[in-house]
C-alpha cells in the first residue's frame, strides 16, 4: 500500500506570492515587484421580514471591484506613462483605449496556477518615485488600475489585448 494513502502529492506545485507577471497588449508587459488591491465585494442589503424574528432577508447587489495597483523597477519603456497619459487628454474622435490586464501567478516549477483577467482596465494614477541622492534604493513607478470586471482561470494562455468597442454591454477583443 503506498505511504501517501491514495492522496495525490504535488511536490514542487507550491505556490507563492512572488512569482507573477503582468499581461498588456498582447504580451507579457513586465515584472512587477508588487500587486496590491485585487478582488471584489458584492454589494447587498439586508431586511428584517416581519414576524421572522430569527432571520433577516439578504438582497445581493452588483459587485464593487477594488483598485488594482502595480508597482515596478523603472525602465525606459513607456508603455505604461504613455496609456495613463491617453486618458488625462482624452480626445473626442478617439476613446479612452481601456485594456484587458492579464496577471499570471506561476508555481515553483513555472506552471500558471491562475490568472486574473482584468476586464476593460483603465489606468486612473500614475506615479513616479521619490528622488532622494543618498538613497541607494531601486526607482519604483506605480500604476493604478480601475476595471469593470473579473475573470478567474487555471491558465493565462489568451494574452491580453486592446478592447474594441461594446458589444451588447460587453468587449469584444482584437
């Protein structure tokens, strides 16, 4: 009789919280060091039913989804200035370019064990770090999305692309 009882052993398929990537435009985009913020909360209201003096009646509301914010070694790529930027200009002939954000978490062994998808993310803050000449610190810029959904899967394999417009109250991807 094996010593695991019939219990499947995983090994190696532990997962910890610093091993993620982050999916924009079609690729994986960079390596954060940090992602704060993600998850929902389902709005509800509560009523007491006359004569029910033990029970209350719950009414489940739409869900509210937390701000997502990602921060990251400065690099020279601009992707991310150059996003937050569209939206402090928005120009009437074009729309405000909102994105589907993929962020990955991988097991020690570099399997996807699950990825969130962002739906129709748009950034709402930009930050750069402070500057200080005795600090011996990496420079971390800092980005904070809002999004209209959330989708939970096993595996990113659909990268993340540029939304197109609505169709029938949701987006469709190019």
């Amino acid at each position: 009789m094996p010593a695991n009882n019939g219990v499947k052993l995983y090994g190696s398929n532990y997962i910890t919280a610093n091993r993620f990537y982050v999916g924009i435009e079609s690729s994986i985009s960079a390596s954060f060091t940090e992602c704060q913020g993600l998850g929902v909360k389902i709005k509800y209201e509560t009523y007491a039913e006359g004569g029910a003096n033990d029970q209350q009646r719950i009414f489940l509301g739409q869900p509210e989804f937390s701000d997502v914010t990602l921060r990251r070694g400065m690099t020279d790529d601009l992707v991310f200035w150059n996003w937050a930027s569209q939206v402090m200009k928005p120009n009437a002939q074009k729309a405000v370019e909102r994105r589907n954000v993929n962020i990955s978490l991988f097991d020690q062994a570099g399997e996807t064990m699950q990825c969130w998808t962002l739906i129709g993310a748009v950034p709402v803050g930009w930050s750069a770090p402070t500057f200080a000449a005795d600090s011996t610190s990496v420079a971390i810029e800092e980005l904070t999305l809002i999004y209209e959904g959330l989708k939970v899967a096993k595996t990113g394999s659909a990268s993340a692309t540029v939304l197109q417009g609505r169709q029938n109250g949701y987006f469709g991807s190019s």
